[in-house]
C-alpha cells in the first residue's frame, strides 16, 4: 500500500462508524497534545482519533518520536490531553480528578513501559502483586502461577529488582501488568530488553492472553514481527495517525514502516518539533519523567490510603510495603 502523509489525521477504520458497534475498552477522539511553548513548543500529537477494541491486541508503531509514547500517556490519564477526549471503557478522562484518575489507572489499566518501573525494595513477587495490593483486591493463585512460570519467573520470585537481569526485571513488569486482568493493558516497547527468546515468550503471553481471556492490549513496538502478532497496528508519523492495518503479516508491515520513514525523509516533510528547531526533551527522558510520574501517583495513593487506614475511616487494603 502507498502511504501518504496527510496534514490531518485520516479517518480509519479504527473510528469508523461502520465499527461502532465494537466496543471499545479505549478510545482518543480528536487529541492533540502540546508539550511547552514557545520555541520549544513540540505538537507531540496532532488531533489522533484512535480506538482499541475490547479483546484485541492492537500494535502502535512510528518512528522514534512520532508520538507513540505520548499517545500511551494520553490514554492512561498520566498525560493530560491539550484538546480532545479520551475514554476507557465508558469512563471519559477529562472529567476526573487526580485521585479518580490515580484509582482508575491502578485499578482499570496495567503498564509495561520501557524502562523497568519496579519497586527496588520489594521483592519480585510484591512487585507483581503490588497493584492488587494497593487496591486492597486478592491475586487469583492460579492465575499467579501461570503467569509466573509462563514468563520464567519462578525461581526469581524473592529477588528484589537489582538481583535480575534486565529481561527478568521486564517479565516483572510484564506479570504485574498482566496478573490483575486489567481491562486495558498497556505496553511501551514491552521487548525492547529483551532476547528474541524471552521476546518471544513474552508476546505469546499476551497473545494468548487476549485469545483466553479477553484481555485488550495496546502495544507500542518497534518490531515488525511483534507487531504481526497484532489485531490491528496503527501507524503514527509526526503526531498523526496515518494509517492502519488488520492482521498484518511482518512484510506488509515492515512496506508500511517503510513507506512512512521514506516520507519522513522527503525535503519538505515534516520534523516532530512545533517549530524548526531539535525537540526540548528526547523521548528516553520523556520516558523516564513519566515513569516517575507513575510511581509517585501511585505511591500517593497508597499513602492516602494508609492515612485513612490509620484514621479510622479506611474501608478496606492492608498492603504492606
Ligand atoms: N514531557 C515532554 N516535554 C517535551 N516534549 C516531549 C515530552 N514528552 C515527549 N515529548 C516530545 O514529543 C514527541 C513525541 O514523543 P514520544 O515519546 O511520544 O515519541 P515515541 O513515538 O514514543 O518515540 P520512541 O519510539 O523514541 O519512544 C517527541 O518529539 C518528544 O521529544
Ligand atoms: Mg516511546
């Protein structure tokens, strides 16, 4: 297929109409996302209409900087959008506040992203089961073992996060997103640490989670093949989605990548910044500033928790850090 950059995001099949009677368990409508002003103003997304329907592993892939991250962040609250609307489920974003948003993301939403974002001094396994934890729900044993010895990890469950590998500290974080069903999960670049061994087992694992038990994923990739285990990938490119796929196989992914890479290249087509100059903030930096983020909202809640627990007024959780 030849792939054209358009100024404005193209309508796809991912919000046609035609489509509507899918469910979506998330969905970005119109969003545009600044980041600073200025001349360091980057339009990171560029009105996106995106849906991710329920029960379906969904890729996102673009070049680096096209505003795949960004898109994550949007969905999951942690960003708050510049215009537009976001959903999960039925819930539409804009209208929460912190702590709505804080309680919907740990309880409605699991993360991957691509650095490691685990707790140093808890072990692997209260790692996993920190969210659940926090949210005062119990981890289903069964499904427990099975996501452990799926991705390798149980012989690894008492180690604290410096005691592993990279990969291994992954797959952690890969379990804990998994392990208390969310409805959405999402995962930035989920295999980026990893061999194409345990990359291997780690899609599998959301494969099959999708296809036993309706979990819905969006997945940020740079791989061609990762995304073929894909529904459907959607193609960012310069904040804007450009096009999209249905089960794909890796060529006609990697035509498209292609295709929207020779663009980028062409005189005269556009950079990620607002306005000529480098971006203010590379997209690592990004990543890491979010994952602090993360952390600290969720930390914040328990904190809150623990504040009502000790008042009296605490209706519920125990979890012991
Ligand atoms: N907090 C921020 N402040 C300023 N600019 C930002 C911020 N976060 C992201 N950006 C910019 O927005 C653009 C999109 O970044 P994003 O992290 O979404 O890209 P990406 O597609 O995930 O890239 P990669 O594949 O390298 O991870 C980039 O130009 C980036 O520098
Ligand atoms: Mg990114």
């Amino acid at each position: 297929m030849s792939i054209g950059v358009p100024q404005r995001s193209a309508p796809t099949p991912a919000t046609d109409p035609a489509r509507a009677g899918q469910r979506w368990a998330a969905r970005a409508e119109a969003v545009s996302k600044v980041y600073g002003s200025g001349e360091t103003r980057v339009r990171a997304l560029d009105v996106v209409d995106a849906g991710f329907v329920h029960g379906e592993l969904t890729a996102v892939m673009g070049p680096s900087g096209s505003g795949k991250s960004t898109l994550m962040q949007c969905l999951s609250g942690l960003d708050r959008v510049s215009s537009g609307r976001v959903w999960i489920g039925d819930q539409e974003l804009s209208g929460l506040g912190e702590r709505a948003l804080t309680e919907l993301r740990r309880d409605r939403v699991g993360f991957v992203f691509q650095a490691f974002n685990l707790l140093p001094t808890l072990t692997a396994r209260e790692n996993i089961t920190l969210p659940a934890d926090l949210g005062g729900r119990a981890v289903e044993a069964d499904w427990l073992d099975h996501v452990v010895d799926t991705l390798g990890l149980r012989e690894r469950l008492a180690h604290r996060p410096g005691e592993l590998s990279g990969g291994q500290q992954q797959r952690v974080a890969c379990a804990r997103a998994l392990v208390g069903r969310p409805e959405l999960v999402l995962a930035d670049e989920p295999t980026g640490n990893l061999d194409s061994r345990a990359a291997g087992e780690v899609l599998g694992l959301l494969r099959r989670s999708v296809d036993d038990l309706g979990q819905t994923i969006a997945l940020v990739t740079h791989d061609a093949a990762a995304a073929a285990h894909a529904d459907r990938v959607l193609f960012l490119h310069d904040g804007r989605l450009v096009a999209e796929l249905s089960s794909a196989d890796a060529g006609e992914v990697l035509e498209t990548m292609a295709g929207l890479e020779h663009a980028g290249a062409e005189p005269g087509g556009s950079g990620t910044p607002d306005l000529d100059g480098a971006p203010v903030v590379d997209a690592a930096a990004a990543e890491a500033a979010r994952t602090a983020r993360l952390l600290r909202a969720q930390l914040d809640a328990f904190i809150a928790d623990v504040d009502a627990l000790a008042a009296g007024t605490g209706d519920r959780r125990g979890a012991a850090l």
